[in-house]
C-alpha cells in the first residue's frame, strides 16, 4: 500500500488527482464546522449532549462531528444512500428502469444519476424537515416562525447538496469513489477522540494505572484482529474455473481457454449493514418528529424508541439491547443475500457460459450450471452475512463496560472497504499509466 501510494506521488497526473481530493476533502472539512443559520450555539451544545448517546450519536461518528455541531453537512451523504437504494429497488419492480440501468449504456446511467439526484433533494427535504421539528422544541433557533424553518431547511438541503458535487468532482477528477470517500473521512475524523480515550486509560488523572494499560493493549490488539479479519474476508474470494471449447470460425480457430469465475466471500460489500442501520434507526427518527421528550416516557412508543436506538445507545436497558442485537443481525443476512442476488444472478451468468461454448469442469451447462452456483453462492452469502453482523454487533457489547471508543463495527468495515478500493483505484490508474508510457 505504502509503495502504492509513494509512485503515485511520482506520477504527476495522480499526483494532481491526489491534491485535487486533497483540496475538496478540506472543503468537507470545513463546512463541517459552519453552523447553519438561526441556530442558538448554547442551547445546541446543552441539546446535543443529551443525545450524544443515541440516534444523534451514531450519525455524529458517520458525518464526522458535524451533526453535533449543527453544521450545513449534518445530514452528511445518508439522502444520496438511501435514494441510490431506493433507485435499485425501484430498478427491479419497473421494467422501463431496469432497460435503462442495463442496456442504456452512457446515456442510461446518466439519466439513472439524474433520477438518482432528483430523489435524493427529496429526501433531504423531508430528511431536514424532520431534524427542525425534532429540535424546534429544545429551543436551539432563534426564533420559531416560518422564515427560520426555511433558512434552516434550505441550509441542510444545501449542504446535502453541495456534499453530493464534491462526491462527483471526487469520483470524476480525483482518485474515485467520491461518496465513500466522504462517509471515509467522516469516520476516521474521529481517530483523535478514539486516541485520547486510549490515552485516558493510560492515563487516569495524570496517574499512570497498569489496568488501563493492559486494557489500552488488549483494544488495540483488538482492533488489529477485527481490521484483519475485515480485510482478508473483504479480499477473499472462491474461484470457479470454467473451460471453453474450441471452435472454428472459418480458417482460424478460437476458444479453448480456462479462466474462473471470482466468487468474493463479501460480494454485497457494507451496503448491508448500512441498509440495516438506517431501517432500524427509522423508527426513532419518525417517533422524535412527533413525541416531545420520547426518551423520559413510557409506553409503547417509549419502548419502541429504545428499541430503535439500542443499536446506538447503552441506556436503554439489557433486554432492548439483546432484541435489537437479534434483529439487527436477521436484517443484515437477509440484506446480504438480497444485495448479493441483485448484483449477481446465477441463471444469467450461466446462459452466458453456455453461449460463449464454455462449461464448468464436471458440471453440465443449463440448470445444473445454475444450480451449482446458486449452491456456492449460498454458502458464500451465509459466511459473509454472518460476518458482517458478527462485526456490526460484536463493538456493541464494548458499552457495556467502562470503554467508550468511537469506532464501531459499521465504521471499520467501512474505513477498510474504503482504503482497499482507493488503493486498488490508484494502482489500476499507475498500471494504465505504465502501458501508456510503453506504447508512446
């Protein structure tokens, strides 16, 4: 990686490219710290530390401060998300979109994005709607008419806006993935917090305790086991061998190689675990917009709220912890195994073995092709879904003891995911570079 990233130094249009996400990251970073109009800086800092647990809590790690500052990028990229999943999932019930995203080509994927940004303004509208009216009644704006609740809501969609350009102007003229770049940043935004409580072990009023350093240890030998294990299911894959027939076209002769069919063990990636995230915290979000101090009540609305942040919090009790770990661990399975069939399908791959004259060694072409692969993709899909919840819930159990780390489960696969793709980006654009170099 580190050898990576020293020639792409070297190089002077990655090098550009660097400098130029360089630039735009800075941007992000900044506006993180711009405060959105009509807002009561210390009624905001008393309002948010109250909520620094919960559902304000897991959005403030993934927008890197910014919600609990109430910056113009306190949404961060969660409305672009959840629209390209709404998109896909539009994609499969409309055939016109599905023609569209497949057989479009350039076109077809430029109107997919502009749908794409259409639905995301959408959301954000709705999205910030709903932050004012869940914070009108802490008495954080200045002023409680129309006029505040539009500059308030226009700034957040703004925000959500201008995230979304820097993403593409990321994605377009620097090193790619501009979306995850964001969410990337946002995260190890936090590495100095995560930093001083390490330290605070150590460290416990200026006296140094042998506890806290067994423990400082023990974390970080943690969490290098934790990234290991991220990275090697992440680059881990089953490969399927498939052999071609020889054929005759005229008075050459073509075909008869063996290639394999890359099986990754995590094929749906993170998009999961954040799907499962985002439909369990749901609930509180819509409950906030409408109850006023839901966390002091009880009920069924009471219990349903803490339910819903569980996921987020550890003052909500053993029991809704235990109900939230099980239901967020069926959510990311069966988010894994529909994510994994959309984005491979068995059937089609194995009409397109057939044909090209290709089989698979000792299996015949047709269903038993397509069986034999949903078979492994099965397998494959169990592991990697189990993993991803394991990793999702495991960090979850740290707020049950003294610990209070910023990094959880969601945030390293995340980083991980991230930093794998950046690298392999920079070196598929240093190798295109050396051939282009060879063949002037």
């Amino acid at each position: 990686m580190f050898k990576t990233i020293k020639n792409a130094l070297k190089t002077p249009d990655v090098r550009k490219k660097l400098l130029y996400t360089l630039v735009l990251i800075i941007v992000f970073r900044f506006g993180c710290f711009i405060t959105v109009p009509g807002v009561d800086v210390v009624a905001l800092n008393e309002a948010m530390s109250s909520s620094a647990e919960g559902l304000g809590g897991l959005i403030d790690i993934i927008s890197g401060g910014a919600f609990s500052r109430f910056s113009i990028f306190a949404m961060t990229i969660s409305p672009y998300i959840t629209a390209t999943i709404v998109m896909q999932l539009l994609g499969m019930v409309i055939p016109a979109l599905e023609r569209l995203a497949k057989e479009g080509g350039e076109e077809g994927r430029n109107k997919m994005n502009k749908y794409t940004k259409i639905v995301t303004i959408i959301l954000a509208i709705i999205e910030a709607t709903g932050l004012y009216l869940s914070y009108k009644s802490s008495g954080i704006f200045i002023g409680e008419g129309f006029l505040t609740g539009a500059l308030v809501i226009l700034s957040l969609v703004a925000g959500t806006a201008l995230l979304m350009w820097l993403g593409d102007q990321i994605t377009n003229k620097g090193i790619g993935n501009g979306i995850s770049m964001i969410i990337f940043i946002g995260i190890i935004s936090g590495l100095p917090g995560a930093v001083v409580t390490i330290w605070n072990l150590i460290f416990v009023n200026g006296v140094f305790s042998t506890t806290g350093l067994l423990t400082a240890i023990g974390v970080i030998i943690g969490a290098i086991i934790l990234v290991a294990g991220v990275v090697f299911v992440q680059q881990a894959e089953r490969r399927v061998p498939v052999q071609y027939a020889k054929k005759v076209v005229g008075r050459k002769m073509y075909g008869g190689q063996n290639t394999h069919i890359p099986l990754k063990l995590a094929m749906a990636g993170v998009m999961p675990v954040i799907f499962a995230s985002s439909f369990m915290t749901f609930p509180a979000m819509i409950i906030q917009m409408f109850v006023k101090d839901i966390a002091t009540q009880t009920g069924f609305l009471a219990g349903l709220y803490k339910f819903s942040i569980a996921t987020s919090s550890s003052n909500v009790g053993i029991g809704y912890s235990i109900a939230n770990a099980i239901v967020y661990l069926v959510l990311i399975v069966g988010f894994t195994f529909f994510y994994t069939y959309v984005t491979f399908n068995p059937a089609e791959v194995s009409n397109n073995i057939k044909k090209n004259g290709g089989f698979i060694p000792g299996i015949r072409a047709g269903k038993p092709t397509t069986d034999y692969l949903s078979s492994i993709i099965s397998k494959l899909t169990w592991f990697g879904g189990l993993f991803l919840a394991v990793i999702a819930i495991l960090p979850m159990l740290l707020r049950f003891t003294t610990l209070n780390i910023a990094f959880g489960g969601t945030s390293i696969l995340i980083v991980v995911g991230v930093a794998l793709e950046t690298v392999q980006q920079l070196e598929s654009q240093l190798v295109m570079r050396h051939y282009k170099g060879f063949l002037e």
